[in-house]
C-alpha cells in the first residue's frame, strides 16, 4: 500500500505490485494472456525507480 499524491495535495492510497518482468510475465501467462512484452523505463539519473511498460493480449 502506499500513497499518490494528486495535484490538489489530496492524498489517494493505492495498491503498488513491484514485480520484475520475468514474474509479470509468469502471472500473466498463468492468467491467459500471451505475447506479453516487457519495457523497462530508468527513473532519472541516481533514482532507484523504475517502471514496467506492459503490453499482452487475452488468449481465448
């Protein structure tokens, strides 16, 4: 759980998942999905963030 804060100062709790690719890849394949591809984007120099671009499709 954490919190986003919004542009008004409002703060929203939020559920934050920090899986690594490969277990996005794993979940989602176990979940009916495929094709699924992976797009690692880097935070700003000297952050320890990153975030995962996803894209899949549902199967069936």
């Amino acid at each position: 759980m954490d919190n986003l804060t919004l542009a008004d100062g409002a703060r929203l709790p939020v559920v934050h998942y920090a899986y690594d690719a490969d277990t996005w890849r794993r979940l989602l394949d176990g979940h009916g999905f495929a094709d699924t591809e992976v797009l690692p984007v880097e935070g700003p120099e000297g952050s320890l963030y990153r975030t995962l671009v996803i894209r899949t499709r549902r199967t069936g």
